[in-house]
C-alpha cells in the first residue's frame, strides 16, 4: 500500500562513518528512514557502523583481511567456516579485492527465504554499492513474493581503476592494479539484474551508463544530504554598539591564517590530493599556508612520501579517523576548503564543507558542480589535474577576506535549500514505493517459493 511503512534490509559490506562516505550514507539514510515512519535493519560486514537509536543491526563477521594495523594478515584455519570464507582469503591473496564478493554470499545466505518460515520480514532489500554475485540468487530467492533487491551506486568504480593505473608505473605494479580491481565486471553484471539503482547525481548516473551500461531507464537520482545542524559556521558573537548603530553578529575569530583544509583518502589517486600538494607548493614560494588532510594515508604510501619531495613535512598534517565533532572544528579552523578531485559522483565533503560556511576551490570534475553550483557563487571551480589554477584560486581566496566570507555564506544556505538527509530519505522512500509498485510476485505461496531456495 503505497504510504505505509516499509520494512527495509540495508546491505552495506563495511560501514564505520570515518571510514568514508559508505558509513556515513547507512547512518544518517537509515535515521532519517526511521524518522518517516518506517522500519530499517542494516545488514553489515566490518568495520560496523553507528547508528542511531531505532535502527537494528546484523553483523555479518568475516575474516576482516583489510583491517586497520593488520591489513592482508593470514587467517587461522578454525577461522574458516564457509565459502564465504574461503572466497575473501583465496582472491585477497591472489591480490583481488575480496570483500564485494564474500559479503554479498553472506548476505544471501542471511536473508534467503527458508522453508517453512515463511515470507521474509522485510519488504525491500537495499545494497549500498556491493554488487556482489550473492545478490543475484537473492533476487531470484525473493521475486516470488515481491520483494526487489536495489542498489545504490555512488560513481561507478571503473574511474578510480582508470585514474589509478593512469597514477602507476610499471608493468608489474599495473598488472597488480588490474588484478585489485578485478571484481568491476561483476558489479556491471549484478547492477544490471537488480530491480533498480539509485544513485547521487546526474553526472554518477550517466558515468554509470557509459561504464557498466546500466539501462537509464534503471537508475533514479537523488542527492545526498549533511547533518547541517552538526555542520555549522562557527557561533556568531555579538559585537558591540558602534556609532549608534545595533549590535551585529559576526563570526567568531577562530580561523587560523593561511589554513587550507582537504577530506579526502590521501592514497587515492582519484582524489587528487597530489595535485592539490604541488598547488601547495607553489602557494609556499611567496606565502604561509599549511594543509590540514582529514582522511585515511598510509604509512610511508605515496601522499607521504610526496610531501617530503616538495619539502612541505612542516606544512602538511593528516589527521585520520576523526570523530565528528573534532572534524567540525577543524573546517571551522580553515579559511578555504578544497575540492581537488579529479573525478566524483557526489561529494559528502564538499557539502559538509559548505554547510560550515567554508568557501571552495574545487574542480569541475564529475559531479562538482552540480553540488558547488556556478564557479565564483559558493565556490571557485578550477580544471581538474592543473596545479597552477588550483594554487591561484587559493590565493585569491586567501587575499579577499570578504571574498571568503560572501562565498561562505553562499555555500550556506545553498545546503540548507538542496541538501539534507531528510530529504534525501524522503526522495529515497518514494522511489521505494515505485519500484515495489512495479514489482511482480510469481507466485504467492510459500510452497512454489521452495524451489527457489
């Protein structure tokens, strides 16, 4: 019945928030779902996610190969107990990305429908971007009483496997690149037998034509949000009668001179955090300014070793992990935030960034502009890959105090009309009920269904 309460599986194969834009989407998507009325189970591998009060969750172990301090480790052989097992830890150790594949066979084997249970307790299954095989036999498992399987695509993977072996050298280390990302042609497969995709932008949903010829027709946008009550300017304070004039509110002077902030997975090469360190560089020549890179890098990876080439040890710091809170006051700290990427389906940190009334420098790769809006509006949008835009968009910002502030307050209340999750669960809701209304159960009893399991 179309407004009624959906009981909604949420499938995500990790999912801690300061992981990435994974955890942060089953966060607040699965809330403010809860919000509207209905009901939400996530359905998780590790790193498991936080959620909020309402919401249930299913851990689905696995033998956690890429884990933080212990990534590739070889598992003990009592820690082998299905065929998930043996899938993650045979493609990890021939260098494949294990874990799209062996989540989804956990997943399948979590929600198939068993004989004499019963329909499912759950209307809708919703993939976040795992696309593994396991989905399939799902689908198959649940058309017969009319539950879809979905997915939500954030940009197609294949850029970051152009973008990659575009950054690499050596036939070897390319070869190795080809074999990381050999789990792609089974995300087209799967994308392709689901009742529908999801995905954040229009940019994302024709990138994802061209990439995994997904039809069109499949695919539904709606933006991501921003907590725009936690991600705030900073607290005005008062500033006294002047003149005989009232008293204004200003923000309060916490920024530090010549900061620049980035949120970005510094190893990356999609991200594009090399070239925003060669602009940085070039910055250094005639100014102060300091980095601040709020993401995961690898010890003695290539962004590290980066900084040390172009002598910035003392003008960089990345920071890992960050609570939420902490990560605010670090935006607010900033006078520009930048976008450097040299592609993105969405970006969450842009928004983010907005809503703490941060100007931008961003690139116009992908979907960024449809989230920045117009280049000098509430950001200043360069090429994507050129150092030298990059470092002169920065410096004007950096030289035009009341630049940054009308760009700030621009970004704003662009937020507050386009981007919330509210809205987002909302959007996301009612294409729920359009692909269960066109949903077609085979048969409706739980003995034709027998078969299929």
């Amino acid at each position: 019945m179309e407004g009624a309460p959906l009981r909604i599986a949420l499938l995500s194969y990790r999912s801690l928030p300061t992981c990435g834009g994974q955890g942060v989407y089953v966060r607040h998507l699965s809330r403010e779902l809860v919000t509207l009325g209905h009901q939400v189970h996530v359905v998780s591998g590790p790193p498991y996610p936080v959620l909020d009060p309402g919401v249930e969750l299913t851990e689905l172990p696995s033998l956690d190969l890429y884990r933080d301090g212990d990534p590739f480790r070889w598992p003990g052989f009592r820690e082998f107990r299905s065929l998930a097992d043996v899938a993650e830890f045979g493609m990890m150790r021939t260098g494949q990305f294990s874990e799209p594949l062996a989540f989804s066979i956990r997943a399948f084997e979590a929600l198939r429908p068993r004989r004499g249970q019963g329909r499912p307790d759950f209307d809708i299954v919703h993939d976040n971007q795992t696309l593994g095989y396991g989905l399939l036999p799902l689908r198959r498992a649940l058309r017969p009483y009319g539950i879809p399987v979905v997915s939500t695509i954030h940009h197609p993977i294949t850029v970051d496997r152009r973008l990659h072996l575009a950054a690499t050298t050596g036939r070897r280390a390319r070869l190795g690149v080809r074999r990381w990302y050999s789990f792609l042609p089974m995300q087209g497969r799967v994308a392709r037998g689901l009742d529908g995709v999801v995905v954040p932008s229009e940019s994302s949903r024709h990138e994802i034509v061209a990439d995994m010829n997904v039809p069109l027709d499949l695919m539904h946008t709606v933006p991501l949000g921003v907590e725009s009550d936690v991600f705030t300017p900073s607290p005005a304070e008062p500033i006294g009668d002047q003149g005989g004039q009232g008293g204004q509110a200003a923000a309060a002077s916490t920024q530090v001179p010549g900061r620049i902030v980035v949120v970005t997975s510094a190893d990356v090469p999609l991200k594009g955090l090399m070239v925003l360190l060669e602009a940085l560089a070039k910055l250094r020549v005639e100014r102060p300014a300091h980095l601040v890179c709020i993401g995961k890098v690898r010890e003695g990876g290539a962004a590290q070793r980066r900084v040390v080439e172009l002598g910035l040890t003392e003008a960089v710091t990345f920071r890992s992990n960050v609570p939420q809170p902490e990560m605010v006051e670090l935006l607010r700290t900033a006078e520009v935030a930048v976008v450097p990427s040299l592609y993105e389906g969405f970006s969450l940190p842009a928004v983010e960034e907005m809503a703490c009334g941060l100007p931008l420098v961003a690139t116009t790769a992908g979907a960024l502009p449809e989230v920045a809006g117009p280049s000098g509006e509430a950001a200043l949008l360069v090429p994507p890959g050129d150092a030298d835009a990059l470092a002169g968009a920065i410096r004007t910002l950096q030289d035009d105090p009341e630049l940054r502030a009308r760009m700030g307050a621009a970004g704003r209340r662009r937020v507050e009309e386009l981007f919330s999750w509210k809205a987002a669960a909302a959007g996301t809701a009612a294409w729920y009920e359009k692909v269960l209304r066109e949903a077609r159960p085979t048969a409706g009893h739980d003995n034709q269904v027998s078969a299929a399991c």
